[in-house]
C-alpha cells in the first residue's frame, strides 16, 4: 500500500499534520514558537507579504514592533544549504526545496477529487489515510479555518476514492478508504454510505446492513434524529423489516 511519496533525506522537510516537526539532513530541528509559527503560516501560504505576516503572528502589537519582532525570528532561523525561506523587499515565499506534508496531502486528495477516473494502471493514493490533523494543539486563529478546510478536504477525497475503488473491483481497499473517513467525522452520514456501498461492491450484504443500523442508533442516541432516505434505499428490500425495528 503507498503512502506518501517520500522526498530526498538531503531535502529539508516541514510536518504540520499531527504535530510541527522540521527536518534538516534528515534530524529534526528544534525552534522557538515564533519560528515555528512562522514557517507553519509561510508552509501552509507558500508565499506571503511582509505586512500580512507580521500582522498574523504578533496581531496585538503596533506594526513597527510586529515587523521587528518578524526581522527577529527571521535572523534566528536555523541555516541550511538549501535555505527555508526566500525573502524579498516585500514578501517571503517557502524554498522550492523544503517539503511540506499539507501540499502533499492537498495535491493527493484534489487529485482524487477532480483526476481520472481510473485508478487501477497505479498504486491508490491512500496516503490520505495518514497524517492526522493540521497543527492539533494550536489555537492560533489563523489555524482553525486552515485545519477545518484541510479536514473537509480529506473526508470529500475519502469518500470519492472509496466510490472509485469500489467501482472498479478493489472493495477491500475501498472499505479501508471508507473506514479512515468514518474515523475522522463518526456522524458524517456520507463516509457510512461509503462503508455500506464497499460491503455491497463485496457482497456482504449482512455487514452492510449491521454497520447501516449501527449507524441508525449512533444518529438516535447523539442527534435524535434518523438517516437520510437515500441511505436507508442503500438497504435491500429483503433487508426492509430489519430497517423498521
């Protein structure tokens, strides 16, 4: 199963998903929180204005101080041949360089979402299965739109790659797919309807019909509330009394 592909140890690579970790020559690097934040806002960007991040990462000082407080973080930066950001009169841009595990991840899910539909001529990005949350213990204001974007992006490219899977004779992989989008959202009525239409492409009917009624109750015993009609038309009509209790 492929993951991720890997780039050169030699690159400098930057994580944002599930935790902040810089790489250089393969070792991870520790920084400041300012620096951090820098290369995660300058990371996730790819290119930004001078004013726009000073005024991001220190918001509730005057700009002149903000500025300073940039120029600061910036000189602490560790060096590498490669170098991290290249910086103009105006604004600042990650190296072509530096790996950064979130364009990896966009550029998989949005190639799942809008690629061909044949999968089979190659490995199945299931690289969207890892990688956990942007930044989870930041709370950083900037972050959350950022996280909930990525979020909704992954679970979206889940489901697809599960339909797609499931469409072409791969129920196992697709269940898998399917699975990973339950695990991030459990009451996101879409990812179970992906679940239950990788059972069916496989034929266990009995496995469908037990993960749709788990569902049902999930939804009742949290929201009160049941599932769509098109899920509930998932279920075989021989399956219907059970849909009823």
């Amino acid at each position: 199963m492929q993951s991720f592909p890997s780039p050169p140890l030699s690159c400098p690579r930057l994580q944002l998903l599930g935790q902040f970790r810089l790489d250089l020559d393969a070792e991870p690097v520790e920084l400041c929180g300012n620096a951090q934040r820098l290369l995660a806002f300058v990371g996730l960007r790819g290119r930004v204005s001078r004013s726009v991040l000073a005024g991001t990462l220190w918001p509730d000082v005057p700009e002149e101080r903000a500025r300073g407080s940039l120029r600061t973080t910036l000189w602490k930066m560790p060096r590498c041949d490669q170098g991290l950001i290249r910086c103009t009169r105006e604004g600042m841009a990650m190296a072509d360089t530096v790996s950064v595990d979130v364009h990896t991840l966009a550029e998989t899910a949005l190639g799942v979402l809008h690629g061909p539909e044949a999968v089979l001529d190659r490995p199945a990005p299931m690289g969207l299965l890892n990688g956990g949350d942007l930044l989870p213990d930041w709370d950083d204001d900037w972050v959350v739109p950022e996280r909930e974007w990525l979020r909704q992006l992954r679970l979206h490219a889940l489901e697809a790659l599960s339909e797609k899977l499931a469409r072409q004779g791969m129920p196992a992989l697709a269940l898998e797919a399917a699975l990973a989008s339950v695990r991030i959202e459990p009451l996101r009525e879409s990812a179970h309807r992906a679940v239950v239409s990788a059972h069916l492409a496989e034929g266990n009917v009995i496995e469908a019909v037990r993960h749709y009624h788990a569902f049902r109750r999930l939804l009742r015993t949290e929201l009160g509330v049941e599932p769509s009609p098109e899920f509930s038309r998932m279920i075989p009509p021989t399956q219907q009394r059970l849909t009823q209790q």
